[in-house]
C-alpha cells in the first residue's frame, strides 16, 4: 500500500466516516438499529456513490486526499466536481438525511442542519481563500462556471 493510498484511506475513515456514519448511527436510537422508513435509502445510496466519487476524483485527479495534512495538489474539476465545488460535502449531507429519514430521527436531522452550517462556515473562512491562494486564475475560472453546492 503506497503512502498516498494510506493517507487517503485514514482521511476517508477519520472524517466522513465519523460525521456521516459514527456520529448519526449513534445519535439516531440508541439500542436501536431499526431502519423503518425506507425512503431514506434513496438519499444514503445517493449520499454514499457521491461521497466515493468525490474522493476518488481527489485521489486521481488531485493526486492527495480530503484530509488537511494531505491536501490535493491539482485543483479538482472533474467527476461530480464539474456540477459542485463541494460534492463531498453535499454527499454528507445526503448521507445524514437517509438516515435521519430512514431512522424517523430529530436529532439526527438536527445534527445535519448543525454539520451544513459548519459546513459553510469551513468552505468560505477557509477552504475558499486557500484555494484562491493555491490556485489563484484557474480557481478564478472554475469558481466563475460551477457553484458552491449545486
């Protein structure tokens, strides 16, 4: 297993593992693990094609990771990027509503509205201005054509 391969899986694991599956698993019924509204599927299944996508297009395309201490070195426009500057975290998001859904959950639901604000509040105090810095006319460019979420 390469080091850049290793990186990408620890990231993968540590942080949309935790938010997206850890945190509302546990916060969704305690004891329970009764997923009883199945239209919350669609969204999970949705939710977790993306978040893989998003991830590979980092690995690939941007040959690095999601993680901080591993950040991609080319600016990533390609795959579910070219319709979202943040499909990772519209992919989470998803993820969190499939199971707030799928699990008839208030606090889990209440736990994604908490995740998208601190979501936001990550991508314009920090995310956009590195990626400016980073990449100055191209991010520019692709700012310009594709939009923050969808």
């Amino acid at each position: 297993m390469n080091g850049l391969f290793a990186r990408a899986l620890v990231a993968f694991l540590v942080q949309p593992g935790v938010v997206a599956f850890l945190v509302p698993l546990l916060l969704a019924r305690p004891g329970s693990t009764a997923f009883s509204n199945w239209w919350g599927a669609l969204p999970l299944g949705v939710g977790i094609v993306l978040l893989l996508a998003g991830v590979r297009e980092f690995y690939v395309a941007g040959r690095g990771t999601l993680a901080p201490w591993a950040p991609p070195t080319a600016l990533v426009v390609t795959g579910p990027y070219r319709w979202s500057r943040n499909p990772l975290y519209v992919a989470v998001l998803l993820i969190l509503s499939g199971w707030a859904i799928g699990f008839r959950s208030w606090p889990v639901a209440l736990y994604a509205v908490v995740v998208l604000v601190a979501f936001q509040l990550r991508i314009v105090l920090h995310e956009e201005p590195r990626l400016a810095r980073a990449f100055a006319d191209n991010w520019i460019q692709y700012r310009e054509r594709v939009s923050r979420w969808l």
